[in-house]
C-alpha cells in the first residue's frame, strides 16, 4: 500500500504525519516540492512484459511529462530477489545523496522506499505500482528497495548521465526504519 509516514529529522523517532490516502501524501509532499501522482497504464502489463513494452504502456503520460519538464531520456529500471548484486544495489542506495537533477521514479510493479530529508524532517514515502514520485533536484534522500527486492520503474534525466548521486556522508538513514518488501 502505498504510504507516507513522516518523521523528526532528530530523535526521539516518533511519526508526526502517517496516511495512505494519496490525496493527503500529494500535498504533504507538494509542502517540500515533490511532485507525487498516480498514473495507470493505457492498457493491462502482462507478468512477462519487456522494457519496450512497459514503455509503450506509458508512452502518452512519459512524452507529456519529459516535454514539460526538459527530460532528454528514459529507461527503465528492474531488480528482483534473485538478483545476485541485490545486496551491494541495496547498500548503494541507503546511503543518503542528492542529484544535480530530479530523481524521476513511476514504478510500474512491486514496492519500494523513498526517504525525503527536508525541513527537519524525513518523509518515508513507500512508493507502489502506478505511483509518480519526482524528487527536486538537491534534495537528500536515500532508498531502500528491501531485502527481497521486486520493482520494475520507469526513470527520467534531463542529463544523457542518468542516475548520478553525490553522497553526503551523512549516516542518518541508519536511524529510520528499513523497508521489508511486501509478499
């Protein structure tokens, strides 16, 4: 299910904001400049459906949003359970980092954990099929794809360089709670 839980950036630890409403997680997330949508598929993805055909699913929505907001490329992103790297990917993305442009995710299928840290507090957005999240450039954030990763996303840059972090060094994402990938 999708879910925004909201915490102090500094202890204790104890949520001030927790909803499922997609309603009310839009305009939270719209106070700190992340754009948060649901999009549906123009039509039904099969379980065995490739990137070309995932893309084409999307293909109105994905031309719309990278004309409005300058996006050059797209592709899209996969990790499963299976995976033999899931655990050295998991580390990757727990350490907290921002990006000289948006981080765009739709996730097309399966869960994952977005953490926003801005104005003193940490914004765990759990992101699902058929929601949009686009994190503004400069802001810190973390992942956290879950020990047993399942998640197919669609990105978008605005650079021909793709997904490139500057790490902060900063441990605070080991303080919050991990996300555990949904059965």
């Amino acid at each position: 299910m999708t879910r925004l839980t909201i915490y102090p950036e500094h202890p204790p630890l104890k949520p001030e904001f927790d909803s499922s409403d997609v309603v009310a997680i839009a305009d939270a997330l719209r106070r700190i400049g992340v754009r948060f949508e649901r999009w549906h598929a123009a039509r039904p993805l099969s379980s065995d459906a490739n990137d070309r055909d995932v893309l084409e699913r999307y293909a109105d929505d994905i031309e719309r949003l990278m004309r409005e907001n300058g996006y050059q490329s797209v592709d899209v992103a996969r990790c499963r359970a299976d995976n033999p790297q899931k655990a050295q990917m998991r580390a990757k993305f727990l350490s907290e980092h921002t990006h000289d442009e948006d981080e765009v995710r739709l996730f097309v299928e399966g869960a994952a954990m977005f953490y926003l840290r801005a104005g003193g507090k940490v914004y765990m957005t759990q992101c699902e099929r058929d929601d949009l999240i686009s994190v503004p450039a400069g802001t810190r954030h973390w992942f956290d794809m879950g020990p047993a990763p399942n998640f197919t996303a669609i990105r978008m840059f605005t650079t021909p360089d793709g997904w490139v972090a500057r790490f902060t060094d900063d441990p605070i994402a080991a303080r919050y709670p991990a996300f555990d990938s949904p059965a």
